[in-house]
C-alpha cells in the first residue's frame, strides 16, 4: 500500500511581486514527470524558474529535484521535501516563478517555495494504492437485481458483466476485505452464488 495524489491541480500566489505558480500532478515513472515539466516550460516560456521535485515510483526510492536557477537547496529540495513529509509516492510538484524585481533571500526563496508546494498538494485529491483482488459472481437471471444492490450499497462498480447460461458480474474489492465480502454473499443468496477469484492488483481508493 502506498500513497499518492490523484488526478492534477493548479494554484497560484504573489509573494513581494513574484508570481508563483504551483502544479501538483500524479506521475507513473520518469519519463511521464519529464514530459509533464517539458509542457510545463512550454506553457510558460517567459517564466524566470521551473523548479520542480519529484517522487516517481510506488516504493518512494526514486526522487528528483531542481532549483533552476535559483540558489542551490532553496527550490527543488523544500518541494520535495513537501512530498516526502506526507509520504506521496507517484506524485510531482512544480513550482513556475515569474520574477517581480524583489530580492526574497534564501530563506524567504525556501519559505516560498515550500508554502505554494504545500498549497498545490492540498489542492489535488489524494488516494490511498491498496492491493485489490477481483471477485466474479455468478448468479440466476432473477438474482440480478439483487446482486446489483449489494454492490451499490457497499459502493463497488461492475467491471464487467456477462450474460450466459447465468449472470457474472466482476467487481474489485480490497484484498484484506475479501473473504468477508464473499462470506456476506453467501448469506445474501443462501450460498446460491458461485464466487471466482480473479486478478490482483493495486487499486487507488479515496481516502476516508
């Protein structure tokens, strides 16, 4: 299990006339986060700085930081260590500076750099990676409906639904809950019900 933001968000400040602008965005390996910082550059190409850090795997190893430009350990380092401070994995944090003309020294750089880092991470939805394991349910044609109340209820979605000689619906459930959600199964259908197991993988889940 690991945890990562989800999706992308976009903030802006104005700290002593410079413009900040602070990206936050999920990431799936290296060459997604160069990508996403080459159409970041591209976008802003008046910008004095795009500083930047990133983590881009799902164990945390794999971390990346840049100042550019601005002096050494006053950017990319506080940005990442944004992300580190609340254990994202997976996610990007960019930072575009247009300079307004006012010297904010190093620590004022730090401060700022952190802070609108900070803001974009709390900007984008985060989601909790947890191993999941597929379930696929065979039913009658008559306990359809049924079946599809039960998912509801407990907030599943139908990956995929089927229709032979019985109804088959595969929903993915959180492995440490399986067993449980089969045996509520059972007791729903008076053990009528004939329970696959499938794939297993990660799975982003929102955060409660």
């Amino acid at each position: 299990m690991y945890l990562g933001v989800w999706g992308e968000a976009q903030i802006e400040r104005v700290i002593e006339k410079s413009r900040f602008l602070g990206y936050c965005r999920r990431v799936t390996g290296e060459e997604d986060a160069r990508a996403y910082l080459s159409s970041l550059r591209a976008l802003h190409p008046a910008a004095t700085h795009v500083c930047y850090g990133f983590i881009a795997d799902s164990l945390g190893n794999f971390q990346r930081f840049s100042d550019d430009g601005e002096p050494q350990g006053t950017a990319g380092m506080p940005i990442l260590g944004v992300l580190k401070a609340q254990n994202l994995c997976e996610s990007l944090v960019a930072v575009v500076r247009y300079f307004g003309g006012i010297k904010l020294g190093a620590g004022g750089l730090t401060r700022a750099y952190a802070g609108v880092a900070a803001d974009a991470v709390a900007a984008c939805e985060k989601r909790s990676f947890e191993e999941c394991v597929e379930l696929c349910v065979a039913l009658s044609y008559s306990e359809e409906g049924t079946l599809r109340r039960f998912l509801s209820e407990r907030g599943f979605s139908v990956l995929k639904a089927e229709y032979d000689a019985k109804a088959r619906f595969t929903f993915a459930v959180r492995k440490s809950s399986a067993e449980e959600v089969q045996a509520a199964l059972s007791d729903c259908f008076c053990g009528k019900d004939e329970i696959t197991l499938g794939a297993q993988y990660l799975a982003p889940f929102p955060l409660k």
